[in-house]
C-alpha cells in the first residue's frame, strides 16, 4: 500500500507541473501503479483487518463511493482557483500523502500475527 501511495504521490505531485503531452503520457505509468495498488491490494487488506469478507469488501465499496463524492467539491473549488486544475492535483497530492500517514501509523500499532516457534518460546517459562 505504501509503495501505491507513494506512485500516486508522485503522479499527483508530477501533474501539478506537467506541460507537455510526453511527460503526461510518461506519468501514467505512476497512475496505474497507484490504482492498481489501491483497487487491487485495498481490498485485500480491508478483508486481512475485518475478517468477515462481505462486510470488509461492503465497506471498501463504500469508501470507493466516498472518494468519489469527496472529489467533487474538490475538482469544484480547486478548477475555480487561480491555478486551474493544477490546484486539483496538488490538492490530491496532498490527501495522498495524508493517507500514506495514515497506512505507515496504522501499520505501526497494528500487532502483526506470531508464527508458530515465536508462540512456543513466548509460552515457555
């Protein structure tokens, strides 16, 4: 996930100053790494934290919807802006760095399951 948000970081990051049609075209690549990342991995990681699959899969369907509704007003006030459409990307720069925060914070207190030797030593006196 940290590897997603980090593309999509940089793609964002990249579109706030991208002139030419080359260097949109070459900053593609990073976008299709960060969906990929997030439509593909994004579910499978809802599913490994909330361990009944039809609500994990519900609600990350539901986030997807979230997002969407969010970027609206985004695309609204970052396009009436002095910079454009380039104040949009910025603007999603900026969330994407917030979510990757959120993701590095989050994995961080999460207790990560033991094998099984870790499990026999950790019971012995």
């Amino acid at each position: 996930m940290a590897s997603g948000c980090l593309a999509g970081l940089a793609y964002y990051a990249g579109m706030t100053f991208v002139a030419d049609p080359i260097t949109l075209v070459g900053l593609q690549l990073l976008h299709a790494w960060f969906f990929g990342v997030v439509a593909g991995v994004g579910l499978t990681l809802f599913q490994q934290i909330i361990p009944r699959p039809g609500l994990a899969s519900g609600l990350f369907t539901n986030t997807r919807r979230l997002g969407a509704i969010a970027s609206g007003p985004i695309i609204a006030v970052g396009s009436m802006t002095a910079f454009g459409y380039q104040a949009v990307f910025a603007a999603c720069a900026v969330l994407t760095a917030v979510a990757l925060v959120i993701i590095e914070l989050t994995a961080k207190t999460r207790e990560q399951p033991r094998s099984q030797a870790e499990r026999r030593v950790a019971l012995r006196p």
